[in-house]
C-alpha cells in the first residue's frame, strides 16, 4: 500500500483546483497588488476576489478581513494588538490551559509587559468550565480568547455561549482561534458573536504561508507589523497575492463540500476509534465523543512512549503526529493532556490521528492492523507492560 497520510491536523495538501488558480499569480499576474500599473491592477482583483471568497465563508464583510503570513501572527495580532489599544481600560486576559502555543505564548509574552492573564481549567474531555469564566471575568477584563476546536483532541468548544455569557458579564472583547475549525465544521462569525476569528489556510487544503483574521468592523485594534500601506494600513508587507488567492479558492470550496467532507472523515474516525479499542488492549480515548471534530481521533497508549509508535508507524508507512505539530521536538507531554488531568506517564504515551478527504476505508483498516504489530512488539520490549501483565498473570 501507498504511503498513509494521517496528520491533517498538521497540514493538508495544496488541493488541484486551489494550485491552478494560484499559478497565473505566479508568472502572468506576477505585479505587486498595490502598484497603480495594469499589472498591480490585475493582482489586486486577484486579492479582492480572494477577500470576498473568505468573507462570504465566515459571514461577514470583506473589509473585515485582513490578510497574514500565518494564523500564528494573526492570533498574536489579535491578542497584543486589542490588548495594546484597550489597555487603559484594563490589563486583565482570559484564556484557557489548552490554546494553541500562539495564544499561549503571546499571552505569556504580555504577562511580561505587566498584564494579568487567567488561563481557565477544563474538564476531563477537554471542554472550558463556564462556570470558571464567569467567576474570572472582572471590570478590568479586557479580551477573552478561547479557541473553536482544539487542535490534539478535537474538542469544539461553545464558542456562542462563551460569547453570550463574555458580552453579559464584561465589556471584554471577544476572540476565537478557529485555525482547526474552519473546513470541518460550520464558522459563522455572526452566529459565534465574536469580535476577531484566525483562520488558516493549510488546514483546508490552502497554501502554507497564509491566514488572515477577522476584526469586526468599529473595533479598533493596535498595529502588529508596522510597514506600507497595505491591508487598509492596518498590515504591513506586500501581499502574497497568490497565496491569498489560494485561500480564497480553498475556503471556498471547503464550504461548498463541507457536508460530505466533514461525514466522509466522520466514518473514518468512528471506524477507527471502534476497532482501535476493541483490539488494542491499554488504550484511552482522549477527547470527547459528542461535540469533537470528524476529523480527530486521539489516543493513549499505556506502557509505551507515543514517539516509537509514531517511528514504526512511519517505517510502515503510515504518518501520524504525538501532539501539535507546532510542539514536536518537545520533550514534554502535551499540556492539552495534562490539563485534561490525563496522567504524565499516558500523555507520553498519546498518539493523535486526523483524517482527511483522500483517506479511504482501506487505509483506516490498513493502519489500525499496523498499530496493533506496533503495539505488540513495543509492549513485549516494556518492563512496565511485562510487570503489569505478570500481576494479571498471578490473579
């Protein structure tokens, strides 16, 4: 069998119909989108066609969409920048122990400039506790960030009811990171209520190198890339013309085809996660089983480290991540695990799986039976494993 490719929360391929209308932005429509000539001309129709192809999938206006190099600087954009502009009106963050490491780190970065950040606890299965929000809102709470759906366990969280009870009980703004969210799932941002959104392209099947974020029109945020003119001034840098008319065509189509994508990984996944713990022994489900993405599938694999799993599953040609791709190298277990209180000798153990729309049903079969050898010959090399099978032996 052809090699696997089971790590879309990662990234995705750049789809065909999204790199034929990318390359004439290559070489014919090569002008910078901001130059007065005809060739700046014919890139800026790209942009604008592109801005208009994204606000239609979020709902809302083109000219509340801004382009970034990544959804990465858009959620840095999103927090520094509303917390730069509003801070004479407070210091005080929220956020929760399980964001992406943007938010995290960006909020961390402004501890150091002298603001307060709350990171709000979960449950067991990933979920914010509102009723933690709701006690760590204060007068001085200027922004709340809590991402649409986590990127390891594939929680989708109450984003409207998040925005309802951060609108009743504060004058915060409200932003949402939904890089993970966006294609598998419907995103509204009038439906969310929220005041700014990060979308990502490569994660439907868009360019890498490209994201942008929605600021809702009346809200003034501070600058995060100071240069020309470009993005109403508000972003500096020549616009990656045709990158951004890539996401425009990917969002667009990952709108159209949400439906059958997001049932035909749904399948995927239960089929998966159904055979995966009926015959590995010693496994965990991470994340909840209602209210999840259809696309993730994330499991602990007791007695054994989830970076061999992941070694041997690449030997047999099956790829696959041991958390946030953003996080590998890391030594460390995943901090979205352990905020789920899922024990550090587990979390080492976790192996995340996200399907996509060129997975099949062959692969998924193929994949779980190469888990099963994995497993099996890790366990057999595992003194924890030969000793807890040793006290079940003696039962």
């Amino acid at each position: 069998m052809d090699r696997i490719y089971f790590d879309h929360a990662a990234t995705t391929p750049v789809s065909k119909n999204v790199l034929e209308k990318m390359l004439p932005y290559f070489t014919e429509n090569f002008g910078n989108s901001h130059s007065q000539h005809s060739f700046g001309r014919n890139a800026v129709k790209g942009v604008d066609f592109a801005r208009s192809q994204v606000a239609k999938a979020l709902n809302c206006l083109p000219n509340e969409i801004y382009f970034t190099g990544s959804g990465t600087e858009a959620d840095n954009w999103a927090i520094k920048g509303s917390a730069w502009a509003r801070q004479s009106r407070g210091k005080h963050i929220i956020t929760s122990q399980i964001e992406h490491p943007a938010v995290l780190n960006s909020c961390k970065w402004l501890e150091k400039q002298g603001f307060e950040v709350t990171y709000l606890p979960v449950d067991g299965e990933g979920f914010v506790k509102l009723d933690e929000l709701e006690k760590a809102l204060r007068k001085d709470t200027i922004l709340v960030s809590i991402m649409f759906a986590n990127n390891e366990v594939g929680a989708i969280q109450p984003v409207r009811k998040i925005a309802e009870i951060v609108k009743k009980n504060s004058n915060a703004l409200f932003h949402v990171d939904a890089v993970q969210a966006v294609g598998a799932v419907k995103v509204d941002v009038k439906e969310i209520g929220c005041d700014m959104l990060t979308v990502s392209a490569h994660k439907f099947y868009g360019p890498k190198g490209i994201g942008a974020l929605f600021i809702r029109n009346g809200l003034k945020i501070d600058k995060l890339i100071i240069g020309g003119g470009q993005e109403r001034a508000m972003r500096g840098g020549t616009s990656n013309t045709p990158a951004i008319v890539g996401m425009g065509q990917a969002i667009e189509d990952a709108v159209n085809n949400l439906e059958s994508y997001s049932e035909h990984c749904k399948k995927l996944r239960d089929t998966f996660i159904s055979r995966v713990e009926s015959e590995v022994p010693y496994v965990k489900l991470n994340g909840p089983r209602e209210n999840r993405l259809p696309n993730n599938a994330n499991f602990s694999f007791e007695f054994i480290e989830g970076e061999s799993i992941l070694y041997r599953l690449d030997l047999a040609g099956i790829a696959v991540s041991s958390g946030s791709a953003c996080s590998s190298g890391s030594l460390e277990p995943s901090h979205v695990l352990l905020a789920m209180g899922v024990d550090v000798v587990m979390g080492h153990g976790s192996i995340r799986f996200s399907f996509g729309k060129d997975n099949t049903m062959e692969q998924v079969d193929y994949a779980v039976d190469k888990i099963k050898e994995v497993v099996s010959t890790l366990r057999q090399m595992s003194p924890l494993f030969n000793l807890k099978e040793g006290d079940v032996s003696n039962v």
